[in-house]
C-alpha cells in the first residue's frame, strides 16, 4: 500500500480502538515494526491481529511514572531490545482515541521533549506515524507509556501471518461499533 486515505486513517483508528495492545516487535535491520493487538471483534469477542509497519524511519517512547498529564514524573530510558517487555508489562490494556495514524501533534507535543527511547532507522522520515498509549493506573505510582513510530507502509495480518485486506478489517471495526452503538440507543 503506497499511502493511506483519510478514510483509511479513520477506519483503522475505528477498528483499532478500544482493542488490547498486547505486544510489539521491532526489526531494525528489515526497518519493521510489528504491533499486536487483541482487536474486538463479531462474533469471536477478540481476535488477535499484527499490525505490521514497513520503512520505519523512527521508533520514540516515552514510560513516565506518573499519570500522563504529569509534567514532572520521572522518565525511564529502556533500550530498543527492552519495548517488547514494556509493552507487555502494561499487560495488554486497551487503546483509547479513533486517532491512531496521522493523529494530529497534540499530544505528540506534549511528551516528545521526554523521551525514553529514540531510535532511527534511516534518514527520510516516514510518511505515516503510528502513535498508542498505555496507561498503569493500578500500580504506584502510577505509569504511561507514550509511542510513535514514523512508517511509510502498513497490512493487517492474521495470527500465523495471513493477510487481512485493509478494507475488511476497517468494515469489520465498524459493523462492531455500529452494532454497539444501536444497541445502546435501542
């Protein structure tokens, strides 16, 4: 896929939110990153998907012990190796926001001066960003973790590989979210 429309951008923020981030892998040398999710899904309730970056150029983050608006909680440094078990040391909580790829820099201003982690992956930036949170209110203090990776392409996969297309994924998302939505106006 050469670009994402903004319609695209806005199907997969529908059919990303309010699924679990359960993981994340990072091939430097391939400049891929593949995040996993737990995605909610009719009729199985949950369905584990890989949503996989190709031409990363940057992987930034930011782990604060504090609650995200915190201005000064502490920032951990982690290496490049140690996302995959931050990650899942959140324990796969869900992403919140419909804005996921290309959200706007709002909230990207607001932590990218306190980063744990930057890396680059080559010089051009990437022509997407992908940016998730995750928060661990129930540990003291409390902890987030803020990413964003610049990518240019992205594919839904399956567990095992297979290839999910782009438009049923996003019509998957939204039969849920409409199904949702009827049944608490109903």
């Amino acid at each position: 896929m050469v670009g994402l429309s903004e319609e695209q951008r806005r199907g997969i923020g529908v059919a990303l939110n309010e699924s679990d981030w359960v993981g994340i892998a990072v091939e430097p040398a391939a400049r891929r990153v593949e995040v996993a999710f737990d995605v909610l899904s009719l009729p199985s309730g949950c369905t584990p998907v890989g949503l996989v970056l190709d031409g990363v150029s940057r992987v930034v983050a930011s782990l604060r012990h504090g609650r995200w608006g915190d201005a000064s909680a502490p920032v951990e440094t982690f290496a490049l190796d140690d996302l995959g078990g931050v990650v899942r040391g959140f324990g796969g909580g869900p992403v919140h926001g419909w804005e996921f790829i290309d959200p706007p820099e709002r909230d990207w201003l607001t932590w990218k001066e306190r980063l744990s982690l930057d890396v680059s992956l080559r010089r051009e930036p990437g022509r997407h960003v992908l940016d998730l949170f995750q928060e661990g209110d129930d540990t003291d203090p409390p902890r987030h973790l803020d990413l964003r990776v610049w990518f240019d392409t992205l594919r839904i996969t399956r567990a095992g590989g297979a290839e999910i297309p782009l438009p049923d994924f996003i019509e998957s998302g939204r039969r849920l979210w409409s199904g949702f939505q009827a049944r608490r106006t109903a």
